[in-house]
C-alpha cells in the first residue's frame, strides 16, 4: 500500500510543482493529499521502528481525524 501511494503522490508532486510553477500558488487538495501522505509515512516507520505498538491503517485502526502536522 505505501508503495502505490508513494507512487500516486510522486505524480501529484509534479503536478503540483508545475501548478505552482505556472499559478504561483500551491493547490490546496494536492497539499492536503501529500501531507496525509507524509503522516502515514510517519506512522508506518514509526510502527517498524517499535517507537509505538499502533498498528497502522490495513492492519490496526483506521484513523477517524484528519492527521496532525508534526513538528520534528
């Protein structure tokens, strides 16, 4: 799964630079799309890395809110 969409959200990151390239504005969809990308990431890595027993979404809980940006 972190496979495919780390493949959708490549292609949305192109898309997106070229969107700001030629608008001068970030969209706001494609933003909100590879930041939930970003914190699945974080989540996944954190579960392999035994930082936390959570699993992450296919196998634990899905997670009800929108994710929360993390400051590192």
């Amino acid at each position: 799964i972190l496979a495919v969409w780390g493949f959708i959200t490549a292609l949305a990151v192109l898309v997106h630079w070229f969107h700001a390239l030629i608008l001068g504005r970030r969209h706001k969809g494609i933003a909100e799309f590879t930041n939930r990308f970003i914190a699945y990431v974080y989540e996944v890595y954190r579960y392999l890395y035994l930082v936390t027993n959570e699993r992450p979404w296919p196998i634990g809980k899905s997670r009800s809110p929108p994710p929360q940006p993390v400051d590192v």
